[in-house]
C-alpha cells in the first residue's frame, strides 16, 4: 500500500473510531496524536509516523474536511507554532513525551515570556533572573506584551542565569508552569480596546531543572529557534486558502456592494490582491521548510512583509467605506479567548493592523535580520557584544 494511501486509510479509521462531531475536542486530538497524525514527520511515539513533513498537508486536509478540530484546538498558536518545534529540537526524549501530547490536545495553552521593559527589540539584554538551588531554579523579573497569559497552563521562559558573561551567552530557557503562585498577570489595554496583551511579574517562581529546554547557557539558541518559527507562523498565517485573512475581507466586501467600487481603485486592489497570493504561496514553502527542521531567518521577511500588507489592505478596506471605520466604538476591555487578527469589522482590522509590525520582531529589527543573516551585509557596530551583561549600563 502506498504512503498516501496509507495515511487516508490512517486517517478513516480515526474518524470511524472518533466521530469529531460526538467527541470531545481534546479527546479527540489525543487520539489523533496517538495515532501518529499530529505531526507525521515526528517519531511515532511523539505524535508521528516518522514519514518526510511533506504529507502533513494531506493528513490535515482530510481531517478538516471532516470537520475535525485544529491542532491545539484552535487556541494554542504559541504552543503549536512556537513551543512545539522548539520541544522537538531540543528536548530529552522525556521532556518530549511529557509535553508534547497535552500541548497538541489543547490541555496545555502556552505563552511566551521572552519581552522585558528594558529588552524588548534586544531580547539577549533580558533582565529576569534564574538562580539555582538545588533541583530547581527561583525565577525573578517581569515580563512584557505577553499574549494570551492569562488563559495559559505553561509558558516559554528565557531568563538570565549567568550575568557575568556577555548578554547572548548567560541566557538559559525553560517551560514554566504558569499556574503557581508568585505569577502576577495583568492586562494591557491596547488600541482597540481589548487586551490579549499582558505583563506578567514573576516573583520566586520555581522551576524544576527538568524542565530547562537545551544546557544551561545555551538559551540564545533555544530562543532563536522558537523565534524562527514565530515569524513563520506569523507570516505564513498556516493552512490559510486563498482569499483568506485580510484580503478575503476586502475582496468580499467589494463584490458585495457595487456602489463601494471606485474604478480609479481597481488597480490598487488587485496588486493587493496579487501580493497576497505570493504571500501565502511563498508561505506554504516557509512552513514546509519549518515543519522539517529548517526555519530559518528567511522567515523575518515573511513577517515584514505580512505586517506591511495586512496594513495597506485594512487601510485601502477604509479607504473604500469610510463609514465603516467611523463606527467602530468597541472600546470595552475584553480578554479574549483567541487572538483575531481579523475579526469584528473593518474599524478593528485597521486598528489590530498597527500592532502586526510590532509583535514577533518589530519590523526594523527584522530588517537587521534579513541584512546579516540572508544578505550576508555587515553587521551593526555592537560595544556591548564582548562585555559582561552586568557591566552593560542599563
């Protein structure tokens, strides 16, 4: 039998055995893990079927033609496009097997406690201490523009451990349990009123050695993976069909309405709509390269680019019913379930819009990015690149 055939086979068994419609959502994902169909690329103890990443796409079309859940549930995008391939590639096969199934079901939502204050651009100048004693490690400091803290079981935590080496070297990364005492969570209100944004102050929370991600010391590394595969979620917006997101919206409502159209704009709108095509073309590719252990700095420019057209595409959806940003008047402080993107109007589009270039690497730190490390350009003059983190003036 072939692999494809295999894999459909795979699949009607777990829907004959878990009807999605009848099942629990987390039920059913566990048994989806179990089966070796959450990541086929994994080890089939860890939700896979070792098969090459590529049939990913056929083992997720087929469940969600059947209207199966998504993985996480819908609600972990950090701990499915951030957590998950970072576990993967640096977990000891018991951290694996212990985090990786509930993280898939949903049972664990994950955030992601990297931002500080004074180190937000500059994540290696972090400041939230990580001492030692004995199995575990007393965390201290505060975190910032945490999304989502506060629906969240677990996190992904980057402290400092030494800071009497340089900044990218004293850094060690761990997955913290968020329900413990001294974690303080409290909400940003942002632009459009809401707050899926949060500060999290971190008072003697301890974290067991066993579950620090990668040596001691070697958290930059760590980070920079998970970081990778943030911009690929971002910008790649995974499994998103044409027409989807942002210009889905637009297109729809000039179709919708005759009496919105302006001729003098239909040039504007289908080189949008062109660029949001490429987008999720070159995105698919992205995701591929991630899901098989690749994500690389190439994922920056998805990113930037996805910021700057969500941006010019809510803005140009104004630009055709004006009224519609005018009665946007949802000013409530809500804590949203999810992070929407595109929800709720064309007033709140073009308001989440002005974030997109901020949160996940704000865009000139990417640009930096994509100068150094896929250009090949000189780097930025650094003074503090060899200095002791404590000896840096703050």
């Amino acid at each position: 039998m072939s692999t494809e055939a295999n894999l459909t086979e795979r699949v009607r068994t777990l829907l004959g055995e878990h009807d999605p419609a009848k099942t629990d959502i987390q039920d059913f994902l566990g048994a989806r893990f179990d089966a070796g169909l959450a990541w086929v690329h994994f080890p089939p103890d860890l939700g896979g079927l070792g098969l090459p990443h590529t049939y990913q796409a056929q083992v997720d079309a087929q469940l969600a033609a059947a209207g199966a859940p998504p993985a996480g549930g819908g609600r972990n995008i950090i701990g499915i496009g951030m957590a998950a391939p970072t576990i993967a590639a640096f977990g000891t096969d018991e951290q694996k097997r212990e985090f990786l199934r509930p993280l898939f079901t949903g049972e664990h939502l994950y955030c992601q406690l990297f931002s500080e204050p004074g180190a937000g651009s500059d994540l290696a100048a972090a400041a939230t201490r990580a001492v030692r004693d004995g199995d575990e490690w007393v965390v201290n400091g505060q975190k910032v523009w945490t999304s989502m803290a506060q629906h969240a079981q677990m996190a992904i935590l980057v402290a400092r451990t030494d800071p009497t080496v340089p900044k990218h070297v004293g850094l060690t990364y761990f997955l913290c349990d968020m329900r413990q005492p001294g974690i303080d969570i409290r909400p940003l209100r942002q632009i459009t009123g809401e707050a899926e944004f949060n500060e999290v102050f971190l008072t003697d929370v301890r974290v067991p050695d066993t579950n620090r991600l990668g040596p001691e010391g070697g958290g930059w590394r760590v980070a920079t993976t998970t970081l990778n595969n943030e911009r690929v979620a971002i910008g790649s917006r995974s499994g998103t069909p044409r027409e989807g997101n942002h210009i889905g919206k637009l297109t729809a409502a000039w179709r919708a309405d005759p009496t919105l159209r302006n001729p003098a704009m239909h040039d504007d709108l289908m080189r949008l709509w062109v660029e949001a095509e490429v987008l999720r073309l070159s995105g698919e590719r992205l995701r591929q390269q991630a899901a098989s252990g690749q994500p690389g700095p190439e994922g920056a420019g998805m990113k930037i680019a996805f910021a700057s057209l969500a941006q010019e595409i809510s803005g140009f959806e104004l630009e055709l019913d004006p009224e519609a940003g005018l009665h946007y008047d949802d000013w409530t402080l809500r804590r949203p379930e999810t992070v929407d993107l595109t929800g709720r109007g064309p007033g709140y589009r073009y308001l989440r819009a002005r974030g997109n270039s901020i949160e996940g690497g704000t865009s000139e730190i990417l640009r930096n990015t994509i100068s150094e490390r896929v250009l090949g350009l000189p780097g930025e003059h650094r003074v503090d690149k060899d200095v002791a983190w404590k000896d840096i003036p703050r």
